[in-house]
C-alpha cells in the first residue's frame, strides 16, 4: 500500500494586522485516513501552549503530537515553523481544529493534510524527523535528503513578509498549499509540498526575497513499504471490500 494524500488541504491563517493567541477553522479527515499532519508557522519566539494543536470530533478534542519544531532564536523578527500529527483520528469529521500559543502572535498560519496508507501504531512509527532548517536570513530553505524507497516526504517552510512568497521548490515535489497569510509587510509567506515516489531527496524552497525563514523536512512511513510495517488483513478488506460482519 503506497502512502496518498486523500481529501482536501485546509489552509487556516490568523486575521490581518491582528495580534491573537489562537487560530481556529475547521478541516475534514476522511474515511481512509490513516494519519493526520498539522503544519504551524508563527512569527517571532511566541511558544505554544501545552493543548497547543487540536482536533476537535464530536466535541471531544485529541490532541496533536509534536513532530518537528525549528525553535525560535529569540528575535521577534524570526520566523518558527512546527510539524504535529494524529494517527487513526477515527471517523469522517468536519471537524474543529485549534493552534493556541502563549501569548499574541501576528500571525500564525496552520495547514491540516490527510495521509492514507502510513502506519497507525503511534505518530513515532508513522514519521520520522529528517532535517530542519533555520536559515535566519537567506533567500532558500534547504532541506536535507533522506526517507527509505516506498515511503513519502512533507517538506514545510515559512518566511517572514507576504513579498517572500515562494518562487519555487524542487520540481519533484508536488505543491499542497502555498501562499500568505495577508498581504501586509509583517506577514508570513509559507509552502508546503509532498513527495510520494522517489526517495530519497532533498528539498529546496527559493522565497521571493532574502528574507527570514525556517522550513521542516518528515518522512511519512509506509504501512507496507521499507520500514517493515504490516496491514492487517481485516483493516485491508475493511477498507477495500466493505465491512467484515
């Protein structure tokens, strides 16, 4: 089973020239679901709160598991980007998903994506951190190489200022979400892109302008690739034949 990217990608960005301690919005899992990614940018050294990435399924919340964290350098002025994820989140949910931090941030910017086919036995098992870059200053976002053939890899990157929209990534990822979060000077400017075939590979994210950024490089690991992992044949003829009983 090969990892997909299934359902639509929810981009939730905080209000312009707002200064807010949370960014909520809503994003749809689906049936095949197997793990779910929430990639978080803020602007400066604002750290999160300890219920800091939610999802909220039938007004129950789970709780996102840390995954990737560039940290902050301490200027107000950098940009931090963090990677969360939830495996099996256990039903079709338009659900309520929530980015808290400590105290006023502008802005912040949460992009929700839907994995199939990747382990489901912890967030640990189903990912794994294989580089993060923080640049500082500069006008590219490196990321290293790395992830087993069979697997997948999520490259995430933020730069301050919407003119540092991305100008381009290596051609060998596939875009899920890019762009701003307004369109004032202090903003954000953020990319996400997914490689699902051809690993190992590095990423590159090329800003518009030198500008401050961070960027996370996870691998998603396959239920049935080179990590070793196995799929169950109920889940197996559960989710490709209809229910067993």
């Amino acid at each position: 089973m090969a990892v997909t990217v299934v359902g639509s990608v929810s981009e939730i960005v905080s209000p312009a020239a707002t200064s807010v301690s949370f960014v909520d919005g809503n994003h749809t899992t689906t049936a095949d679901t197997d793990l779910l990614i929430a990639c978080i940018a803020i602007e400066g050294n604002e750290a999160l709160e300890s219920n800091e990435v939610s999802f909220d399924i039938s007004g129950t919340p789970q709780v996102l598991t840390l995954i990737s964290d560039t940290g902050s350098t301490g200027n107000n002025s950098n940009t931090r980007t963090l990677v969360y994820g939830l495996v099996s989140p256990g039903e079709i949910a338009a659900a309520n998903c929530r980015t808290d931090v400590q105290f006023s941030a502008n802005p912040i910017a949460s992009i929700w994506i839907n994995f199939s086919g990747t382990l489901t036995s912890s967030v640990a098992a189903a990912t794994n951190e294989v580089s993060k870059d923080t640049a500082g200053s500069g006008a590219t976002s490196v990321l290293a190489s790395g992830g087993s053939s069979g697997n997948a890899l999520l490259a995430w990157g933020a730069a301050q200022s919407s003119a540092s929209a991305p100008s381009s990534v290596d051609n060998s990822f596939v875009e899920r979400a890019d762009g701003v979060t307004a369109a004032t000077g202090s903003d954000l400017a953020y990319h996400l892109s997914t490689l699902l075939t051809g690993l190992p590979s590095a990423a590159t994210i090329t800003w518009n302008q030198t500008s401050q950024n961070s960027a996370n490089l996870i691998e998603i690991v396959d239920s049935g690739g080179a990590a070793g992992g196995v799929v169950q044949p109920a889940m197996y003829h559960y989710r490709n034949h209809g229910r067993l009983f």
